[in-house]
C-alpha cells in the first residue's frame, strides 16, 4: 500500500470476487489476494449408543477439490480434535452430503459447544465458524417436533429424557450445574418424556459374582465384577446378551484382561450395549482352560438401576432414557 500511494494509487475496497482497484486510474492492486468465500454447515445430528455423538454435515457441492479436513474444539477443553476429509463418511446422496463425528461426548457435558472449522487442503478456513452443543440440538429438535400438525411422541420424549439424564448426571458428577442441560424447558415440555418405569432385578448369582457397576462417565457399560479366587482359576470369560434388534451379540475375554476393581476381585467389561439394550439380560460365563463352565451369572443394567434407583435421581433417569429409546426404535 505504500508503493501504492507513492505511485498515486487509492485503493477501493474489494469484494470476495473483484481485486482492490484505483479509483484514480483503475488499475488492480498486484499484491492483493482475495478472501476466501465461507459456507455454511448444512447442520448438526446426533448419534444416542452408548454414549453420545455429535455428527456435523456439510454440503460437498461446498468442497472445491480433496484434503479438506475439520478441526474440532469442544467448550472447556484446549485439545482440538482433526478429522481429514478421508475420514468423513456419506450423509446422503441427492443431495450429496458428507458428514464427520465428534465420539464420546459425556452427559455431564451436555451444554459445552463445539465450534467447528473446515479448512481447504492449504489450511486456509473455507467454513464460517459453526457453534453447537447437544443440549441446543435437543431443546431445537422439541421445538421443531412440536410445530408439526402431529408431534411424535416418541420423538418429544427421547430428546426431553436426553436432557433430563444430562441434568442429573451434572448434579451427580456436580459439574457445571449453574446452566443444566434442561434449563428453559417448560413444564409441559418436562411431561413428554418417559413417566415410571417398570423394572425387575432379574440377577442371578453365579460362584464368585460380587455385583455390577455402571461406568457413567463417556458411556454407560456394565461391568461384571468376580472374586479373584473365581477368577485365577478361569482361561477366559464369554459375554452375551440379545441386543434390542434381537441380534445376539458375544464377545470372549481373557482373563488376562479383566480389569481390577479391588485386591480381591477384577471385572469384567460388558462392551457393544447402546443404551436401548439396558432390558436385556446379560450372561457371562468364567471357564477353565479346558472350557468347562466354573460359574454363570446373569445381571441387566435395568436390574442394576432396579436395585440403585433410590440412591440417586441420576439412576431413574438413565432408565428413563433407556425406555424412550426402546420405544424409538421400536
């Protein structure tokens, strides 16, 4: 611009498609580069396993060429998370939409945003900055489902029971509790999602079965927890239960690979459950190296929260949760 101005040059203001130009003579500015032109995200959903998942799309007709990538950095956190364009997977095909994941979201993180920002394979940002969170994707999606002529209640309770599980899990784990995940929710809103829930402790104990615990903190897992003196003895553990698609589901696991839960006991995590499948009955069997059954025990995360539901409010709602997704997919 100095050059410029000894040259006699005054530049005008240039738009994302026209160079800076005189306004004595004309001329355009040989040193400027013009802006990148930004689009919009084509929106947000959200994947309920189980933990959850924001998914961002974007419209690929938005794309000029290959190596695009999206940088990920959720409220709270100074680690940003990359995910190359490579990695992205098809939305839908007319129109042509992409959509990446950002995994493992706790409850109790429910009202943190995530920005997101796409950039061009030369790291220049060709995305404006997209600001959501999963509790503003629920509270929009009650909002939207209830302007429609017939509201899905199945829908309506989903997302409220989602919200209530995310308000209590920041009361239980006491984080971030001055803005809950169902802050501005009315009464009537509350009243769609799931009321009681019948629940029966259907456990049976096998040799060395201490009890379950719930992991609440990225997922909701069960976990089988056995005395050492059972376990020492045993090769290996199967798992299975039917999932709610009725699709059994079995998983080996060595003994090796239990976890420790005290001096004198391990456990056994139970993987692969979405939160829709806290009915179903879990079997896991300790065996011998030669394959012999040393103890069978049966347990449910519904029994679980059956035998839990008073100690915390946390636990109704998570089988609240759980039974509005059944009624959802079902």
């Amino acid at each position: 611009d100095s050059n410029a101005s000894a040259m006699g040059h005054s530049w005008k203001e240039a738009t994302c498609t026209t160079p800076k130009t005189c306004t004595v003579c004309g001329a355009a500015d040989p040193d400027y580069v013009a802006p990148v032109e930004k689009f919009d995200l084509a929106g947000m959903t959200m994947t309920l396993g189980n933990s959850l998942a924001a998914n961002f799309v974007v419209n690929d007709s938005d794309l000029e060429g290959t190596g695009h990538y999206a940088v990920i950095t959720k409220e709270g956190s100074t680690e940003a998370v990359t995910i190359p364009q490579s990695e992205w997977e098809v939305y839908s095909n007319n129109p042509a939409r992409s959509y990446f994941t950002y995994e493992g979201v706790m409850a109790k993180q429910m009202t943190e945003e995530f920005t997101v920002i796409i950039y061009n394979a030369a790291g220049e940002q060709v995305s404006n900055t997209y600001v959501r969170s999963i509790a503003g994707y629920c509270r929009d999606q009650i909002e939207k489902e209830e302007g429609k002529a017939s509201p899905d209640a199945e829908q309506l309770a989903l997302y409220v029971d989602i919200l209530k599980y995310g308000a209590a899990a920041q009361v239980f784990f006491k984080y971030n509790t001055e803005k809950l995940a169902t802050e501005g929710l009315t009464e009537a809103q509350l009243a769609y999602g799931a009321q009681e829930v019948e629940m029966e402790d259907i456990r049976v104990k096998g040799t060395g079965y201490m009890g379950a615990t719930l992991s609440l903190e990225n997922k909701i897992s069960m976990n089988f927890v056995f005395q050492n003196a059972t376990i020492d003895a045993a090769a290996y553990a199967m798992v299975t239960f039917t999932d709610h698609y009725n699709k059994v589901q079995e998983k080996r696991v060595e003994a090796a690979d239990f976890e420790v839960y005290s001096a004198s006991a391990k456990y056994v995590v139970v993987e692969g459950m979405s939160v829709a499948d806290s009915f179903a009955p879990i079997t896991v069997t300790l065996h011998s190296a030669d394959g012999a059954v040393l103890s069978t025990t049966v347990d449910s995360v519904e029994s679980y929260i059956c035998r839990m539901s008073a100690a915390d409010p946390l636990y109704p709602a998570i089988i609240k949760l759980a039974q509005s997704a059944y009624n959802k997919f079902h």
